[in-house]
C-alpha cells in the first residue's frame, strides 16, 4: 500500500486502520516517518502514528504536545510516552497520564502532587494505581479529589471506610452512597446515630435485612421515612415505627395497600386524633371493620363520605352503621359501592331512604330479591313504578 492510498484509509476510518494495521500487518519505519514528517496536520494521522508500535521517539515526542484527548491516551499507553508525559508542562498530557493503566508506582506518586486538581481527580480514579497512592489521595486537602476515590473501583477497603468517616459532609456521604461499600462501613454506620449517615444507608438496595432491622432502630422521623420508602419492613418494625414515629412516619405506612387489623388497631390508639390519620384510614383499602366503627362515631359529613366509598372487603358492620345514620346524600353513596349491595345493608338503606333514592336501586340494577319483606313493603309505597316492580 503506497503513502497516499494509507492516508486515504486513515481519512476514511481512522479507527478501523488502527485496528487493522496493530493486527495485521507491520508498518514500515519509511513510512511512520513520512507520515509524522510531511502529513502530521492531517486528521486521523496524529492518533494513527500515536497508535503504532513502530512509530519514531522524535514523533512520539511532537505529538505529547496535542491538545486531542484521544492521541494523549493513545501515547499514554507507551511507556516511554507515559514517563514524559507524568511530567509535562501540559496539564493535557499529565491528565492523559493520570488516567494511563500503565502508570508506575513512582510515577503515580509524581502526579498525586500535582498542583492541578483535575489531574489529582483523574488519577484517584484509576484503579491502577497502588495503595500507598489510594493512601496520600485520601489525604488529599481537596474534597474533590477524596470523592473521586471513592469511584475507584479497585479502592482499598480500609480507605472506603476512612472516607465513610471523613470530616466533609459531602465526603462523608458520597462515601455511603457509592455502589460497592465495604460490609464493614454498613455495618459501622448503620449503628451511628447520625441522621445524615443513616439517611443515605436506608436508601440503599443492598442493605441486608440484619442492617434493615439495625437502621430502624434510628431516633429520626426521616430515617424511618426513608426506609419505609426504600426498604421491605416487618410486621414488629412497623408496629415499632407506629408508636415512635411522628405523623408523617404513620401516613406513609397507611400508605401501604395491605395493614393488618392489629397495625391499623395500633394507629388508632396512639394516632387517632389526627384528623389527616383519620382520613387516610378512611380511605384505606383493606380498612378493617372494627376501625371502621370507631372512625362512625362523631365522624363528620367528609369522613362518612369517605367510609361510604370504601371498598374494603371486610367493612358489613361500619356499611350498616352508616346506613342507619345516613342521610339521603350518604345512601345513595353506599348505593354507588357494590360491596353495600349485600341484603342486610340494602334493607337498612331502602327503610331509610327517600322516593328519589329508592330510584338509584333502579338505576344501578340492583337486585332486590333478596330484602325483607318490610323493605319490599317499602317499595311498594313508592309512587314511582320503577321502583315499584323491583319488590
């Protein structure tokens, strides 16, 4: 392949001659030479020529001094490339350096003091370097540098743990966000009673349920928020959350579609007094009748509204209480649930109900077959014929 035809080749797809020629083929020295001498302005040839084996030191040398990323990475890739380049005026070429797997020891040493931070940063995520290096990088006076650590993932654990514990806030915390963290840093602080700390663990996903059970030990309402939000949580926890948490905690579990008769049983006792906990069980769906029956008495127009629309599967007694209290406007409510379409509940509705209610049983086809023959003579009373022929 003559020059111009290789220049054709590198213009058209650089990439795919690099591969080729470090494959396939050896390149002629001449032609490296010829290449850095006459063509080194032309696109594609710099990362070619910093690609090869083969390519001249004097080359190799002009081309540390590029501003392109790619080539500095490419050469940062030759050791005899990297050695210059960790002490090269260029912050380009030392930060192409600091990310090179291919760093020695002292040469890592070198850039962990350099004066620029981006290079520090660049370095402290490469997990080539060895842990004397992990050890100065998490001295560093920088916060940016210590985070940067902690997205190496070859960090030594004794390091991750330190930073766990390190005197900046923001440290501190993307510490115990990091994906990896160390089992001893979890188990270390989901102990503390720090609310921060115990915050950012509660939202973890691979928190194991012996943490779980540790973390909701935690004295803040927003620690048992979090974990409410994030985490599975056992029956005893919550029945713990109810009696030490604050409004927030009991609304959020109330939340949770399922809630056994004894945890609903637990937020009525120790929370039945807030009227937004009152609406929300209210609404529940799985509101179990004795809760029900407690939420009738004194309830006001709003409450009953919302016990009459409940389709909880477990509400006869707090449906016939309703519709033994009820007015029209509450009747045809518990008209528009069909779990009150059971016999007992009808008849209670029908004996109490105006001529115009009675026509909802009408209109929402509502079998009458079954009511007590005091509730037919009921329908029988209505001048409306509708209503009439459901008895």
């Amino acid at each position: 392949m003559t020059t111009e035809e290789l220049l054709q080749r590198i213009q058209t797809d650089a990439p795919s001659a690099i591969r080729f020629y470090q494959q396939h083929a050896a390149m002629d020295i001449g032609v490296l030479r010829e290449l850095g001498k006459e063509h080194l302005s032309t696109p594609g040839v710099p990362l070619f020529l910093a690609s090869m084996a083969g390519t001249p030191s004097k080359i190799l040398e002009i081309l540390e001094g590029s501003d392109d990323p790619q080539v500095l990475q490419q050469l940062a890739l030759n050791p005899n490339s990297l050695a210059r380049m960790a002490g090269s005026e260029s912050e380009a070429a030392r930060l192409a350096a600091a990310s090179s797997r291919k760093l020695t020891q002292q040469q890592a040493q070198r850039l962990a003091e350099d004066a620029s931070v981006a290079v520090r940063v660049e370095l402290a995520k490469n997990p080539a370097i060895p842990t004397p290096v992990q050890l100065k990088l998490s001295q560093d006076n920088v916060p940016f540098v210590r985070i940067a650590l902690l997205e190496n993932r070859k960090l030594d654990e004794e390091f991750q743990v330190g930073l766990g514990d390190d005197i900046d806030t923001i440290v501190h915390l993307s510490a115990l966000l990091v994906p990896r963290l160390a089992p001893a840093c979890l188990k270390i602080w989901a102990g503390e009673a720090e609310e921060l700390a115990q915050l950012a663990l509660a939202r973890r996903a691979d928190l194991t349920p012996e943490l779980v059970a540790t973390i909701s030990q935690s004295a803040f309402p927003t620690v048992l928020l979090a974990l409410l939000e994030h985490q599975q949580i056992s029956e005893e926890s919550l029945a713990d959350f109810i009696v030490r948490g604050d409004e927030a905690t009991v609304l959020a579990i109330l939340k949770r579609p399922e809630l056994s008769p004894e945890l609903q049983d637990a937020i009525w006792q120790r929370h039945g007094d807030k009227p937004q906990v009152r609406i929300a069980l209210a609404s529940h769906p799985s509101l179990a009748d004795k809760i029900g029956n407690a939420l009738c008495e004194n309830a006001d127009d709003a409450l009953r509204q919302l016990l009459a629309t409940n389709t909880s599967a477990t509400l006869f007694q707090t449906r016939l209480l309703l519709a033994s209290q009820g007015g029209d406007s509450l009747l045809k409510l518990l008209l528009a649930n069909p779990r009150c379409h059971e016999p007992q509940i009808l008849d209670a509705i029908v004996q109490r109900a105006s001529d115009e209610t009675l026509c909802h049983l009408a209109y929402r086809q509502i079998s009458c077959a079954q009511l007590s023959e005091e509730s037919r003579a009921r329908l029988r009373e209505c001048p409306m014929p509708l209503v009439q022929r459901l008895a």
